[in-house]
C-alpha cells in the first residue's frame, strides 16, 4: 500500500485519456427541434478491463456545428433529458454523463469489479470519498473525474463540437474544479461547489477552526478538495453557490474563489437563503457565460462585490464598492446575526443608508443589541443582466451601536414583505435537483380575504429566525399565526432542532376549514410532536420553522404571545 503525497499535478500528469472510445449508440428519438442520442463509450483503462461509461448526448436538430457543454450532475443522479433539452434550445450541443455508476432502473456507467467504490451504492464509496486511505488515485474522486476525462475526449473528437464548457452540480461541481485544472476546456461554471470538504463540520468563523491534519487529511487537502484545484484553473470561471448550501460551508466558498489566478476571468454569485439550488438570477448569469465564452457574444461580465463591515457616524454599516465599468440597476446587502452555522442563518436585507455615488454606498446593518457577531455580503444586477455578489463578510461586537435593534416577539408580518421566509421543499418545478424552473417568485405576497396579504409559496415555507437572539422566545411561550387557505386541507407546521450531529422534526398539523376567511391558530410547545410522539422541550430549542400543505396557503401575522 502507498501513502505518497499526490497534488493536482502529480495525480493527473500520467493519466491516458488516449485509449479509443467503442462509442455505441442505445436509443436515438427527436423532441421538438433536438436529436437525443443515448451512448456508451469506453473510459479508463484498469488492468484488462475498463470503464463504460453511459450518457446522453443531445444536439439541435439543424445545423452543422455547434457550442457545446459538458454537464455533470450531481453523483446521485443521471442524465437529465429536461436539462440537456433546456442547452439545446439554446443552440448548444450538451454530452450529459452518469458517474455514479450501479442504480436501480435503466443504464448507467459500469465500472470494473476492482474500482467497485467508485458506484456511490457501493458499501466503500463514502469512505472513499471522504478520506484518502492510500493515495488520492484509489478515491471514488479519482475514478469520477476520469469518467469527465473521457467525456470530454468524446467530445473532442465529434467533428461537429466547436468550444466545449463544462457545468458541474453540487459533487459534479466538484468533478468540474478537477477537470477545468487538469483538462483543456473553454469555461467551467461551478453550481452549489464550494471546496473545503475536509472541513465539513468545522465552522470558518467559530471559535475552533482548526482542521486535525494527520497525513490522510494532507492527502485528502492536497489532491482532492475543489480549493486545492482552483489555482490551476486557466480558463473563465463562473461559481455559483448558495447561501444556505448544507451540502458545504458559504462562508469558504469564495476562498476557493479567491484562489483562483487573479488574471483569470472569473465572477461569483449567491443564491440568497437557498440550499443546494439556485434561482432565476444564477441561472441568467449561467445563460451569459456561456453566450459569452461558447458563442463568443459581447456580454460584459462585472467583477463580484467588495464589502466591509464598518461603523459610520455611530452605525453599525457595510460598506460596499461594486463595479462602475457597468450600469448598476440595483444593489443590495443582506444581514444576519451570530448563527455559526451558515446552512441556518435567517438572512434579512439591510436598508441603504446613503450611495456616495463612484460605486460606492453604505447600508445599515441593524444588528439586535445583544449580537456578537454579525454576517454580511451584498448583491448587485447589471443593465446587461449580470448579477454578482460578495465574499460574506464578518465583524465581531463590542459595543451597542446607535442602530441597533432591540428584541423583538413578532416574527413575520406582511409589512416587511416576504420577509425572510425561503423555500422547504425543493421538490417540483426543480430540474436536475438544482434549477428552479418557475416563471414566477417562489416566495410572493398572496393577497386574501379583506385585502390583506399574506406570505405564501409552493414550495412550502421555512423561516430561520427561531435560532436569532432577537427572535428567542421565552421558556413558556406561545404561538401565534394567521392563515388562509381557500380549500380545505391540512397544514403542517414542523420546529426543527438542527445540530451538528443530530436533526429532530417536530410536527403539528392543522386542519384548515377553507372559504374566504383568516383563521387564527395559538400553539404551545407540547402540540408539536416528534415521530415517537415526544412533545416539543420549548421553542427556544427550534433552529427553524417550516410549513407545508398539499394546496396553496398564506401566512400573516407569525409571532410569539
């Protein structure tokens, strides 16, 4: 067994990606105006045997040559034909493939008995991508990449494929960072990737930050993390991420950003409060990118956010500084409080507080009293309709400041809009289980009976305030919500206790009558039930609220009595 230190460059200089391909086609069909071509081809060669590797290539019904990406899902899931059809509307060619091997039904990337751990059933598969035993060539990472090796191969090869992308979600955005380093390719866009996954568990900004390296985490950190990739990356870069990604921590992602050459095009951006998906925005700098770097269309691409986090004239402020070789048509800051951990912290936006103009402009950041550490990162959209953001900014406090917010019992109101309720449940109008595919807001203000309005989503609700100190209710109190439903149905309301180690939903269900009328609902801790019909300890012990119901609701007036 060897324990050689491998990096980016050792681990990949020998690799033969020169083996012929076998392509064979299974299924050929047309949809609209795009040809779906399903294949299999050979991958890497291990003793006698190799790699088959399976995918779907699709193309534009007419025409002779065209862009193209080379998509890579998440390990979980396999080609997406909604995914490849969406690129191909837009005129490229996308070669879409399966690397997580062995699955249930259809066909799927096979791997020799021997690299078994590389299908992400197999029992040695977690282990094999979480630790690095031997040498980063006998991971589950390594085995995956050379299926992105091959892939590209293949489409280097197809006479009719101009400039290639690559587009890697949440683990394939991982697979992504190693082939845009170690692989000719024209841009990577990176989605829900943000590196340091042998820091999983380990707060950036806690009070213990330190990783316990012993030679397997040198291993792990020197030849497989996205970060240790990113400074041999030589071709544009769009990296887009989530703010409350539980997949990694936000707070690293634009270090692994960052270590990209900085004479490199490159831009960032945040999907605010979502996890593991991004929105409409994301997905419109996703469609520049590749206009601008596959079609070669002038788009200009503006540099992400400065920020900082200062006191001005006695408030607590962030200061930003965005790009002025573009037309900023807004931008914006958002906020929140002591939360370690950046999957459950309830971002709220800030108010501007003046724009000196030059790029340049404050906005309050109206931090509860009682803080000690407050978070930050900002956001702005350009007349060309890119949207970048910022690295997420921290300040530790010492003081009281002349903005600061004092506790506060009422948790929403549709006074502040949709506040700062996200999605629950990513489960419909979701393509690749990473694309939000909607053609309205997924969180909005629904008017109901009276004129009043109230917050409301089809994804469901979830709210993060329950963990803000601003927000923490007293041992015995109560709470208090008005709801609209005009059909009848049953709404569930679930606190969740979310910890490192241990996740625990504890539910209430209510049964809404339906009609045109408000109803108001007042619950203690005890009507909330765990699966072993365990009462709820006491709100103050909830990380967040969520609630769902089979049909349309709204929520008003959320608060603790």
């Amino acid at each position: 067994m060897s324990t050689k230190m491998l990096t980016p460059i050792t681990l990949w200089n020998d690799f033969d990606d020169s083996l012929p391909l076998n392509t064979e086609i299974v299924k050929e069909t047309a949809q609209g105006n795009a040809k779906l071509t399903y294949i299999k081809f050979s991958g890497r060669a291990y003793g006698s045997s190799r790699v088959r590797i399976f995918g779907l290539y699709a193309k534009p019904l007419t025409g002779s040559s065209f862009p193209a990406l080379l998509i890579l899902p998440d390990v979980e899931h396999t080609c997406d034909e909604n995914l490849a059809l969406h690129f191909v509307e837009k005129g490229y060619a996308v070669l879409m493939v399966d690397y997580g091997g062995v699955r249930d039904n259809g066909d799927y990337t096979i791997y020799p008995e021997e690299l078994s751990y590389a299908n992400y059933r197999d029992d040695n598969c977690a282990r094999r991508t979480q630790f690095v035993d031997d040498t980063a060539k006998e991971t589950s990472w390594y085995e995956w990449v050379g299926v992105a090796r091959y892939a590209l191969k293949w489409m280097r090869d197809c006479e009719e494929i101009g400039l290639v992308g690559v587009l890697g979600l949440k683990r394939g955005g991982d697979v992504a960072w190693q082939l845009a380093a170690t692989a000719d390719v024209d841009c990577v866009i990176s989605v829900c990737a943000g590196g340091w996954n042998a820091y999983r568990g380990i707060c950036k900004f806690g009070d213990n930050t330190e990783l316990k390296m012993d030679d397997e985490r040198y291993r792990f950190l020197a030849a497989v993390d996205a970060q240790a990739y990113a400074q041999y990356v030589r071709c544009p870069v769009l990296m887009l991420c989530a703010t409350n990604d539980s997949g990694f921590d936000a707070d690293r992602a634009f270090d692994t950003f960052a270590r990209i050459n900085s004479e490199q095009e490159k831009t960032f951006y945040f999907s605010a409060r979502y996890d593991g998906h991004i929105g409409n925005s994301a997905l419109n700098d996703l469609h520049l990118f590749t206009d601008k770097y596959l079609k070669g269309r002038e788009v200009f691409m503006p540099e992400p956010v400065e920020i900082s986090i200062e006191e001005d004239e006695g408030d607590l402020v962030a200061k930003i500084r965005f790009d002025r070789n573009g037309e900023a048509k807004y931008y914006e800051v958002y906020m929140a409080e002591d939360n370690l951990d950046s999957a459950t912290r309830d971002w709220t936006r800030g108010s501007l507080k003046r724009d000196e103009g030059d790029g340049v402009a404050y906005f309050y950041l109206n931090a509860y009293e009682g803080s000690k550490m407050v978070f930050a990162f900002a956001k702005a959209k350009y007349s060309c309709g890119f949207a970048v953001s910022s690295k997420i900014a921290v300040k530790r406090l010492e003081k009281r400041y002349l903005n600061s917010s004092s506790v506060s019992r009422i948790l929403y109101s549709s006074k502040e809009g949709t506040g700062s309720f996200t999605l629950n449940c990513y489960n419909k109008n979701v393509v690749a289980d990473c694309f939000l595919d909607n053609t309205q807001k997924p969180v909005y203000l629904k008017e109901g009976p009276c004129g009043i309005k109230g917050v409301s989503s089809s994804y469901g609700l979830r709210l993060y305030r329950l963990s803000d100190s601003r927000y923490r209710p007293s041992g015995n109190a109560l709470l208090k919500l008005d709801v609209y439903s005009d059909k009848e149905q049953e709404l569930n309301v679930s606190v969740v206790i979310a910890g490192k180690e241990k996740r625990e939903e504890f539910i209430c269900k209510l049964r809404l009558p339906g009609g045109e009328k408000w109803f108001n609902y007042i619950l203690s801790a005890k009507d909330f039930k765990n699966e072993v019909n365990k009462p709820l300890p006491a709100f103050s012990d909830g990380t967040y609220v969520t609630f769902s119901a089979a049909d349309e609701f709204c929520l008003n007036n959320f608060l603790w009595l």
